[in-house]
C-alpha cells in the first residue's frame, strides 16, 4: 500500500492546484513545463508541490478576466453547502478578514437552517450573495441596540439565535449583501441579487411564511446608499465610537414599489385566512343553533 504524502502548509499538490485554477491537467502541465507555474520538489520527494499564494493568485485572474468578457448568463439561486467556501472567499474580498465571519462560522449558520443563503452565480463564479438570517427577537435588539459588529456577526448571528423560515418563526430577518466589485456587470449582478431576495421573500409568503421586518447595518457609501434606496429607516443614531449605521424597514407599511407584490400576496392571504375563520364561525353557530332546537 502506498504512502500518503501530505502537502506542506502554503502549497498545493498538483491535484490541488489544477482544481483550483480550473484548467485540464494537460494544460496545467503544458504551463509549468514553460516556468509560467512555479514547481517546487521538496527534497526526499519526486512530486512537486506548487505555492498556494501563486496559484490563488493566478486563479484570480482567471475568474477576473472571464467575468470581464462573459455574456450575461447570470443566475440566482439557492446557496448549497459547497457554495459556502465561495461565499466567505467573497466576503473577505469585500470586508476584509478581520471583518468577516469564518468558513466554519457561515457553514455552521447554514447547517442550522440551509433557507438562509443565496447567490448569484455567473459561469459558476459567485458574484453576488444575500444572507437572510431570521432572528429571535432578542438577537435583533441586541444587534439593533449597538452590539460591536465583531461580536455580533459571529456571536449573535450564531445557530442558536436562528431560527426558521415557517409560519410564526421568521418575523424578524437580518440582511447582509455582498456583490462582487469593479467589474462591468457589478450594477446588474447588484440589482439580480436584490430582487433575486424579493422574489424569495415572495415565495415564502406564499407558503404562509410572513416576514415582518428586515434589518440590516453598513457603514459603507455603498451599502449605506442601498438601504436609503430601498427605504430603510435608519434606527441607531451614529455615535463617535461606531460608525456603524443600524437600519429597520417594515414591510408592512413601506410605500417602496419593489415590496408591492410581496405586500398583495400577505393581503391575499390575510383575506383568505378571514374568510376561513369567519365560514368556521359560521359552522359553529349553526350547530349551536341545531343543537338548541334538537
């Protein structure tokens, strides 16, 4: 039997390196035989390894020149547990890793409740995410109430504090956007994300699942303009010490024509759920009534 070799911490093997730059192992080959990839053979080895810095690199280059060319064949859907490394990899790109929750942090919130991620996709590259995270109402005032945004992104936005997309269980949803920038289509990636998440807010009400509320916080010209556009009111005040601006938008009462539909499917639903317990009143009076007369 043979042995297994591992990889030293910042390399890949060369199965690593071909998967992640996407590229036949032919070509993989064809590139480092011309030095355009760099191999390194560790001694008491015959296989060479390959520094993981480079390639990532490399890959990222690849992904970045394709989306610049790519016709827009876009799409928006439900996150699979394989799309989490690709989320979080976004998200660093966008926040920075300090200002990011872990893999093992955002695939632990997935695992607790998988209605809670979606992305955009372009050529099987994520180019777009929305994370809806339905909150107890405790986890939302804390968050609300101006909880340090490290504790609370991976503290309060924890299993424990979500909860599910089913009736009478999702009232409250904590928001997060990300889209990917400096592209051409980063404005039309941004706009299939967002309404990709209305769209989902309307497919859960129609099954009876009723969003009251959505919260969200930025502290970005973006991100802040984004709320503002979609009519979010701004609840925390801006403190010296956070800069961090908490928003609420009640959907419910929002005169923002993106919510309008969403907001005709609740009405329909709330008509039907009247006129279900209304013929039950009904029933009931008239067996009260036969049994009186009987």
């Amino acid at each position: 039997m043979g042995r297994t070799t591992q990889t030293p911490r910042g390399f890949y093997s060369a199965a690593e390196a071909i998967r992640k730059l996407g590229v036949p192992k032919s070509t993989f080959y064809d590139m480092v035989e011309r030095g355009q990839i760099k191999k390194v053979v560790p001694p008491n080895r015959s296989d060479g390894i390959y520094p993981k810095a480079e390639i990532d690199k490399m890959a990222k280059a690849n992904t970045l020149f394709m989306l610049q060319y790519a016709t827009d064949t876009s799409v928006f859907e439900k996150a699979q547990e394989e799309d989490i490394e690709g989320i979080t990899e976004l998200c660093i790109e966008l926040f920075g890793k300090n200002g990011t929750a872990s893999y093992e942090t955002r695939l632990a919130q997935y695992r607790s409740d998988p209605d809670i991620f979606y992305v955009t996709k372009q050529d099987d590259v994520i180019v777009g995410y929305v994370g809806m995270f339905p909150l107890r109402q405790e986890a939302i005032e804390q968050i609300m109430s101006g909880e340090d945004e490290a504790t609370f992104r991976v503290g309060i936005l924890s299993p424990e504090n979500i909860t599910q997309f089913k009736p009478g269980e999702a009232d409250n949803v904590f928001l997060v956007i990300g889209v990917k920038q400096k592209l051409p289509k980063t404005r039309l990636y941004g706009a299939r994300t967002i309404t990709g998440a209305i769209e989902t807010m309307e497919q859960f009400a129609r099954q009876g699942v009723i969003i009251k509320k959505l919260y969200g916080t930025s502290r970005t010209h973006d991100g802040i303009k984004l709320a503002k556009d979609l009519q979010f009111k701004q609840v925390t005040p801006v403190s010296e010490k956070d800069d961090l601006l908490r928003f609420e938008l009640d959907l419910e009462t929002t005169k923002n024509p993106l919510f309008s539909e969403y907001q005709h499917i609740i009405k329909q639903a709330s008509a039907k759920k009247q006129k279900v317990e209304i013929s039950s009143s009904r029933s009931d009076f008239s067996d009260n009534n036969h049994r009186k007369r009987g």
